[in-house]
C-alpha cells in the first residue's frame, strides 16, 4: 500500500475489527477498505447500518465508505490484510488458535504475490506464534514464501469496549515487522489513523508479549484486591472504603475487586503462561493471580449464601454482561455466581438491559428479563450499568423484601440512604 491508496482487508468484524476498518477508512479515502466476516449476518447488519457491538453508531456506519463482505472473490489483490479474529481459550485453559489459523489459511488464497502484501495481526497471541504459526501455515497453503511474496507484522489491539474515550483513532498503537519497509508502511497505515501516533516495537514477539503483560498485569492487580475483599469481609469492613482511604497516597495504584471476565483480561494471561510452560518455565505469580479472578464468582456466592442463613431465597440478579455498558456476554464472570447460587438451591431471577436473551439463552442455558417485577429476599448488584448505577434508594429498597439483604458487588449504591431494616453487604 503506498500514500495514494491500495486495498486494505480487515478479517473479523466484532469488539476489535469493525473501529478498526471504520477508523481506517476514514483516514485513508483514497484506499478501497474492505471488511470482511464469516458470519453472513453480521454483514447483513452492518450493511444495514446496525452495529449490535454499539461499538460504532449508526452515523459512522452511514459516513463510511468502507464495503462489507463475506465472500472471497471480493478479497484478491490485496496490499494489507489485518487478521482481528477472537482468540481464546479452551476449556483446560489453554490457548485456541483455532480462529487465527482458519483466517491464515483462508487469506493465503486470496495473496497476489506481484503485489507483495502485509499480513498484520492484531489478535492476542503467546511470543512467536505469528511467524512460528501463521506465517508458515500461510506458506504451505499459498505455496508462496515469506519475505519474497508476503511481509508479515503484528499490531495488538487495545479495544476497550464501552470506552468512548480511548478509541483506535485516539490512542498508541503499537507496530512491528518483519523489516523495516514494513515498519515504515504500518507507521503509515496507523499512524494517520490515530491522534495517537505509533509506537515502533523492536520485534513482532515483542509486541505480541507486550500486549500479553498489557493485561496480565491488569489481572495480577485485580487478583490482589480480590484476596484483600476476602480478608476484610471477615473483620466487616469494606474495600471500598479502604480503597477511599489508600487512594489519597500519591503512588497507590487504584485498582478495584470483582468479576475479571471478558476476552481480554480473563483470558490473556493464559498465553502468557502457556508459553512460559512450554520453555520450562513455571509461571507462579501469573497463575496464582487467575486462580484467585476465576474463583471469585465462587467465593461471593458461598458468602453470600451463609449470610442468607444457607436456606433457599427468591434471588433478583442484575448484570450479566462481561462489563458495565456492554452487551457482550462472552465469557461472563457473573454467570459463576447465578449458577453457584442456583446449585445451593436459590431461585434465581437474572435480568440485564444490554444482554441479548437469545445469546444468554444459547451461551449459558440461562432466562434473562428485562424488567423484572416484584420484590426479593436478596438484591445483588453486579455490574455496573449506567441504569443501575442511577438507580435511587427507593428504586433499589423497592426491590427488596422487608428484611432483605442488598448485595452492592460494585460499591455503586454505597451513597445511597436505604431504610432501616436493610442488610447490607459489598466487597
């Protein structure tokens, strides 16, 4: 791709792949901007104008002049193809490749090797799996060599869903290639993109184990204010006024316990230890740390399953997405608290505006509500959603049984003044 245009593909339109070619778009007019998916529907939507990722508005969709397919013949000639596909992991913990290697082997088919293309990946990986996985995957597929037919480079993403301030076009990104032409064509290619500017990474497995520690570090963090909620529960106190307290010293680092689920945090630590497990390596901190975040939904259920006095209630759940404002369920922390409790016999009734029941339904086997009537014995609160966040103190006293408990997992109702005959309980 020179300065004056090319085609530039962007495999796997979800969280990360749609702002990215949406963003791409807009900052390269001159270049045929092509998104391409599997899922035929999905095209359909965006095509559409709808977005259900609420990632980019209906609006952006209009003013873009990128094209939207899922066929094939629409994908030759390319001069960048960037691979933005889920990468997560199995039910051992263990990374699946499973998506990237079927976006390598599906791309090297669509190679014209007169215009030597760069392969840029943008999933999260473990160090090396670009060129010790990928490239050669898309060298036996192609019959074509790396180097002399294709470049290849590796971008992270740092999509943060919900965040409306720190978009693709707003901030760092992170590059890395093979040599320095592709270097200097991706600081072009992003660096008009972002007001951010770019940032040139020493080697693609630096930048793949940049964007592992990214996250890792973040999960570690949250595993440690985990641990702490455990110990202050026993003495009652709240972490969240300890944290009140801790955060007036200049260096404290403010992070928050809870539910540590999503495809990024929950899940990228994984790679990072996998890798370090198959160099012979044992990764004590960063498995200690995901030991602690996936028991987490565990533990908040069996707490608060004594403080229920161990006996069958009429349970009200709000929030099941993977974070606050989001309609993404994938992998859901808050899932492990409403099945813990329906194991101990609970009668459970789970609501969430965001979440589509029918994914809900087909992910995790559970009913959602919308507006869920009546009162219950206990309230929890689990996610932080804008609507519940605002709720009042009669909204919230209105949803519980004289006596109940009101359990604020998030600290977001502290403020409020309930009436008295209230138990009350947080991390």
């Amino acid at each position: 791709m020179n300065k004056s245009g090319g085609k530039i593909i962007v495999i796997g339109l979800g969280y990360v792949g749609l702002p990215l070619a949406v963003a791409l778009a807009r900052a390269h007019p001159d270049a045929d901007v092509v998104g391409f998916d599997i899922d035929a529907s999905r095209i359909a939507e965006l095509k559409a104008g709808e977005d259900r990722t609420r990632e980019v508005d209906q609006a952006e969709l209009a003013a873009s002049r990128m094209n939207f397919t899922d066929r094939d013949d629409d994908c030759g000639q390319a001069d960048v193809i960037i691979v933005t596909v889920p990468t997560p992991v199995d039910e051992r913990n263990t990374p699946d490749l499973g998506a990237l290697l079927a976006a390598s082997r599906r791309l090297a088919g669509w190679i014209d090797a007169e215009r030597r293309p760069t392969i840029v990946f943008e999933s999260t990986v473990y160090p090396g799996a670009t060129e010790e996985e990928c490239g050669p995957l898309i060298e036996q597929v192609s019959g074509l060599t790396r180097g002399r037919d294709f470049r290849l480079g590796y971008s992270p993403e740092r999509i943060n869903p919900g965040d409306k301030v720190h978009r693709v076009d707003k901030i760092i990104k992170v590059i890395a290639g093979e040599d320095e032409e592709v270097l200097d064509q991706l600081e072009h290619l992003y660096g008009t993109m972002t007001e951010g500017g770019v940032f040139r990474a020493a080697s693609i497995r630096t930048a793949e184990a940049a964007k592992a520690i990214e996250n890792a570090q973040r999960d570690i963090n949250i595993a440690f204010m985990n641990e702490v909620a455990q110990i202050l529960s026993h003495n009652g106190v709240s972490t969240w006024d300890v944290l009140d307290a801790a955060r007036t010293k200049w260096n404290f680092l403010p992070f928050e316990p809870g539910l540590v689920g999503g495809h990024c945090i929950g899940v990228d630590p994984y790679y990072l230890s996998f890798h370090a497990q198959r160099i012979g390596h044992d990764p004590r901190v960063i498995l200690a740390g995901r030991g602690i975040n996936d028991d987490m939904g565990r533990w908040i259920a069996d707490r608060l399953h004594t403080m229920l006095g161990s006996t069958p209630k009429r349970i009200l759940f709000l929030g099941l997405t993977f974070k606050e404002n989001v309609p993404d369920v994938r992998n859901s922390r808050a899932v492990d608290i409403v099945r813990r409790l329906s194991w101990l016999g609970h009668n459970v009734t789970v609501s969430d505006p965001l979440a589509d029941p029918d994914e809900v339904a087909r992910e995790y086997q559970l009913d959602v509500t919308k507006e869920p009537g009546g009162n219950y014995d206990c309230l929890i609160g689990a996610v932080r959603h804008k609507q519940y966040e605002e709720m009042t103190a009669d909204a919230v006293a209105g949803r519980v049984a004289d006596g109940g408990m009101v359990a604020d997992l998030k600290g977001m109702w502290r403020k409020l003044d309930l009436p008295d005959g209230f138990r009350r309980w947080s991390l």
